[in-house]
C-alpha cells in the first residue's frame, strides 16, 4: 500500500545547483509506502525530489538498522 501526502505536489520553484526550472522526471516509492515525485534541471540535469516529507521515518529507519547491524556485530 503507498500514501501520498496530505496536500498536492508540485513543481520545486529551481534546481538547488543553478537555480534553473525544473521538469517532471517521474516517480518512485520510497520506505516501500510513500510515493514521491521528482524532477530535473533542464539545464544540469540534477535531479531531486519534492519536498522530503518522509526524511524523519527515513533517518529513523536508518537509526535501527545500524543499530541492529551494531548489536549483531558485537554479540556474534
């Protein structure tokens, strides 16, 4: 199952490298339920997505994997 946030996407105002418009590049589901849009520079190429709204359960995610990869390491 995917979920999408709350309120509508849309198109970042500029590339985060030249400050150039941005162009649809398609979409990709991230943490296996969140579907998420991206964009490229029509002038770099650079490529980055919307607005993160998943980062804090992305580091959280990434916080218990290295633990586990920790505690897995010191007991075996």
């Amino acid at each position: 199952m995917t979920t999408t946030i709350p309120s509508a996407t849309s198109l970042p105002d500029n590339c985060r490298v030249r400050e150039e418009r941005m162009a649809y590049f398609g979409e990709a589901i991230v943490l296996t339920k969140h579907r998420v849009q991206y964009f490229r520079c029509d002038k770099c190429g650079f490529i980055q997505s919307e607005a993160p709204y998943w980062l804090e359960e992305a580091n959280s995610f990434a916080i218990i994997m290295a633990l586990q990869t920790c505690c897995k390491r010191v007991s075996g």
